[in-house]
C-alpha cells in the first residue's frame, strides 16, 4: 500500500433542532431544514467506499441513511464526536454575552487559556481527533471515504493537514452540510495530506 491515494470527504452536520448555540457534546436531532441540507449537499452522489461519523445523532443519522441507500459499511466512532465546551454547552453567543461581553473575544483569541468552564482541554481535543484520523486512514488506506463529523473535527483535521497551530482553528469558517476533501499519498509516517477544497460541495 506504499503507493495508496486515500480520499475522505468531511462533511459537517446540516442545522440541528434549536438553531445556532454552542451544542458541544449535547445530542440534538437534525432540524428538518438539516435534513434538506445535508441530502441537498450529497444529492445521488455516493463516490465513496465507506462511510464513518461521530455517534452524535446530528451526524450518525445522515451517516446512516447514505451507507443503507448506498449499500456503504458504517462505523461510528467516538473520537470524532464535537469538542467538549463546557459551561457554554446548549447556550448562545447572546447568552453568553450577556453574562461577560468579553468572554468569547477572549476564548477566540485565546482558546488555550480561556476555554469556557469545564471545557475539553484543546489538546486533548487534538490528540483524540489526531488519533482517529490516524486509524482511520490505516482502516481505508486507497479508499475513498465519507466522514460525517463536526465543524471542530474539520477545522481539526484541516489544521493538522496544514500543519497549522491548533490554536488557530476557530478562524476556520465550516459551513453546515459544507463539504471539504482530503487527499493523503501514501501510508503511516511517509504519507503526504493534501488539502483539495475546503466549505465547497461535491
């Protein structure tokens, strides 16, 4: 598999029940405009040979409903679920404003040392996602891939790919239902990702 080409498709969950908030790991349904979305984004299209997701049910749903009509394997994994944000899990930037207008300026310019209350720790966040995609690129190694996940698994990924500083992910805009592609040539520590596109459709 020296010479594998590994294709995977990240595509972030469509808009859930109770509109824009800071959900984390809180497990809310897709709205029925996030259903639109997401089946508008993927349309008949099935280029893939698996499809993987976080379990959260925003994700795992779609991820479900593409691998059944498709005929795909599915795996649901753990690692890929949103990061932990704490206090502000289920509150708006309104909300949360209201309280310290301050408090996201500072967490955005500075989400090592100003993460909401009881929030995952961005290295363990990046150390959990780092792992996941590790193991899945050994998985499906010269497949091509669907991975159904959140805007924090993605801007993850991206900066990873990019070799970018972690710290710096929340300047990455992810639309819902958006999709980005990664290409990595190769396997294990010789292989070279590839950023195709980013936030387009397929």
């Amino acid at each position: 598999m020296a010479g594998a080409v590994t294709t995977i498709d990240l595509i972030r969950h469509g808009e859930p029940v109770g509109g824009s908030k800071y959900r984390g790991q809180i497990d809310d349904p897709l709205s029925d405009k996030g259903w639109a979305q997401m089946r508008a984004a993927v349309a008949d299209d099935a280029p893939w040979q698996a499809v993987v997701s976080s379990p959260l049910r925003r994700c795992a749903a779609f991820a479900d409903e593409v691998a059944h009509r498709h005929r795909l394997p599915l795996r649901l994994d753990e690692r890929f679920k949103e990061i932990g944000f704490g206090a502000w899990e289920g509150r708006t930037k309104a909300e949360i404003s209201a309280g310290d207008a301050q408090a996201l300026r500072r967490f955005y310019a500075d989400p090592v040392a100003c993460r909401p209350p009881g929030a995952e720790p961005l290295a363990e966040f990046e150390r959990r996602v780092a792992a996941a995609w590790r193991d899945l690129l050994r998985v499906h190694a010269g497949r091509h891939v669907l991975l159904v996940a959140h805007a924090g698994v993605i801007r993850m990924v991206v900066v990873q790919t990019l070799a970018a500083r972690p710290e710096r992910m929340f300047r990455i805009q992810v639309p819902n239902a958006a999709i980005t592609r990664i290409r990595v040539d190769g396997v294990g520590d010789e292989a070279a990702a590839h950023l195709l596109f980013h936030a387009g459709r397929l």
